[in-house]
C-alpha cells in the first residue's frame, strides 16, 4: 500500500487559534485512493524546524502533502524549507509574477512587493493553478517521492486538491483505489449503532469498518479493496440502521431534508432560542433552500418569546422556557406567523450556568408539528456550551426530517 505524510504548517495550528481540517480533508481524499496515511504531524513557522520535519516524513513516505505556508508574509516559509530540505534553489517565476499583478490590477488594487513572494518555485517544480486565491500549489518529484505543497486557506486547498492534485495522483499511480462507503445516522447512541453494525457484518472478511461520533450524529465508514463487498456490507447497514440513517457519501442532513420538503411541496419555519440561529444556519447553506424555508425567528429573552411567538407569559413565569409546553408554543407561534406547512423549534439551557432556568444545564425541548399534530421532545445532552448547541441543533434537523418522511420518533423520546 502506498504511503503518504501530511504536514500542516503555521504557529496558529500549535497555540490552537485554528484547527487543522485541512488534514482531516486531505486524509479522507487519499485514503479513498488506497493511500495510508503514516504520518501527520503541525509544524510552526520556524525554517530550519520545518525543513527537518520534512526530510523526516520523506524518510517515511512516498507521497508528502504540505498545507500552509505559501503566502506573502515573512512567516510563510514553506517554499524556502522545502527547497533547503531538497538541497535546490528557489527561482522566481516572471510569469506567475506578472499573472499576480493582473490580479491586483482587478480588483482596483496595487500589489504588495511581498506578494512576488508567491512566485517562487522549488526549482523542478510544476505549478499547480490558483483558482480562489493569490497562492499557486506545486507539484514536486525527488528520488520516486511526490511533494505537493498547497495554501492553508480551506477552500483554495480542497480546489487545488480535487482538480489538480488526485487526477495527477491517479494518473502517476494507477489502480489499488479503496471503495468507500459512508452512512451517517441522527439521534441515535454510537453504541447502538456499533452494536447493530457489528451484528449484520458478521463474516464479511476484508471489510473494514470504523466510527466517528459526532455531536447527535454517528458517521459509519465501510471501506475494502473491493467495490463488491463494501456494496454488500452497505446493504447490510443500511437493512439494520433503516430510518435512522438520514445521509450516505457526500449527502448531507439538510440537504437531504430540503430534498424531501420540495419533493413534497412543503415549506419550513423554525424557532430557536438556545441554538441561536444554527439550526436556521444549517438549512440555507443548501443551494435552492428558498424553494421550502420560509425563515426562522431566533427568541432569546423572555419577552421576545412572548411578543416574536406569542408564548404565555404565565408559562415561561411557571415553568421556564425550558420545557416541551413552550417549545410546542414555539412551534405553533413560528408555523403560524411564517405561514409554514411545517414547524420546528428547540430551546434549552446550553450553558456553562443555568441563569432563571430551572432545568439543569444540557437539557434541551425541541417540538415538530405539521398539519397532523405535534410531537414534543427532551433531552438531557452531554458536553459544553457549543456541544450542546450543536447537538440540539443536529437533533432538531432530524426531527423534522423524521417527520416530513413520516418516520416515527416514539423510541427517540
């Protein structure tokens, strides 16, 4: 099996102000192309540590996939580490220079000098294309190895990668493909899901199966070198998981939801308090969502429960807004006010403190309802602030797709 290291480069990744999910997109690209992944490893703006980390992951790997250090600044310092690890030079290319100019000159702006920066090529190298940004990739080849340097910014990176970077990789390296097979599941423990995986797999050789738990969701990989078995294996999960499984490969929980809402004509409005607008968020990052979701109303305070979505002042003075009365109040003051079809509302008490709330910190009521009724629900959720957040958010979504599909919620409860 062929061998690969990732390196992410930037002080940022080691004193935490930013996570490394570039590398967690790069690993799952290449695995699918039969890579193992041997070695990843983030490495600060620091010339001569770098340049050892790597000689190092050369030492170890066929393939080398750095991330970061390619742009302007007098701490991008991928260029010159990879040249000195390599013993060549750097060698300013008039081309790309020129094309950097233009591209300044576009938008009305003059370019920094620091910015020639980014014409500087390892010499033997192939430029990989800029498409979103000021940074060109490259494509370098020493001894047998490929070393593949491209920008830190997320999206420029998983461009370059999937247009330029694994076309070439499977050009270079043909055959050994892995099959894949992706299956997420909502609002169900991983165990459980472990459990009923574990059982239908039983005596399939040669298929490898691993989880990711995720805040409400449970993503189940099946992975082989044969297309057949994973087919087989996938067959079987999706036979023991049925409805809980809300998306597979590259689908998504919202996007599936707003397929299903406009294959039915329907239409969407959502209420939230302690998600703050995610569950909302969530819905219209799907391209067309405007087809269905008719808006949300984000109500954190008392009084704008009441005025926003006509809940009982008496209620939330009882009972606090935490409980599944008021999210059913929610649900019926949103569904109404938006002239939606279907109506979907989460409030609870994310934390670290409690404020006027009575329920513990975690707990989260949620409430679906559509022209046939409404069904309520409560959850004491683990973690912290934003785990929480997440978690009811994932929740909600799976509610309501449960219910547009008429999946029945009673053992979610």
């Amino acid at each position: 099996m062929k061998e690969c290291a990732l390196l992410a480069v930037g002080d940022e990744l080691l004193d935490g102000r930013v996570t490394d999910t570039n590398s967690d997109f790069i690993s799952s690209r290449l695995q699918s192309l039969g890579w193992r992944i041997v070695l990843r490893a983030a490495v600060g703006d620091e010339l001569r540590t770098l340049a050892d980390t790597v000689s190092f992951a050369l030492r170890v790997s066929d393939l080398l996939v750095v991330t970061g250090g390619l742009g302007p600044t007098r701490d991008d310092l991928t260029r010159e580490a990879v040249a000195s690890a390599l013993g060549r030079e750097l060698e300013r290319d008039p081309e790309v220079e020129q094309r950097l100019r233009s591209f300044f000159d576009a938008m009305g702006r003059e370019m920094s000098p620091s910015n020639a920066r980014q014409a500087d090529r390892v010499r033997g190298a192939e430029w990989l294309q800029a498409r979103l940004g000021t940074a060109p990739g490259q494509w370098i080849e020493e001894g047998g190895r490929v070393i593949v340097l491209l920008p830190g910014v997320p999206r420029e990176m998983r461009d370059m990668l999937d247009n330029d970077v694994i076309p070439r990789l499977k050009e270079r390296y043909p055959g050994g493909e892995a099959s894949t097979a992706v299956l997420l599941v909502a609002a169900r423990p991983e165990s459980e899901v472990g459990e009923r995986v574990s059982e239908v797999l039983a005596g399939l050789e040669g298929l490898k199966v691993s989880y990711r738990a995720l805040t409400g969701q449970v993503e189940v990989r099946l992975s082989a070198a044969e297309a057949g078995l994973v087919e087989e294996g996938r067959k079987r999960v999706r036979g023991a998981l049925g409805d809980w499984v809300v998306a597979e490969g590259e689908e998504s929980l919202e996007g599936n939801l707003g397929r299903e809402l406009r294959e039915r004509g329907m239409t969407l409005a959502v209420a939230e308090s302690c998600t703050g607008g995610m569950v909302g968020e969530r819905i219209t990052r799907v391209p067309g969502s405007s087809d269905y979701f008719r808006g949300g109303v984000v109500a954190y305070s008392y009084k704008a429960k009441e005025e926003l979505l006509g809940v009982d002042a008496g209620l939330l003075l009882e009972r606090g807004a935490v409980n599944e009365e008021v999210a059913a109040a929610f649900r019926s003051g949103v569904r109404e006010k938006l002239g939606a079809d279907l109506g979907l509302s989460v409030t609870g008490v994310a934390g670290p403190g409690q404020g006027v709330e009575r329920e513990p910190v975690g707990t989260v009521a949620l409430a679906v309802a559509d022209g046939n009724g409404v069904s309520t629900f409560k959850y004491r959720l683990p973690g912290n602030r934003e785990m929480v957040r997440m978690f009811a958010a994932n929740i909600a979504l799976a509610l309501a797709y449960f219910r547009v599909r008429g999946v029945s919620t009673q053992n979610l409860r």
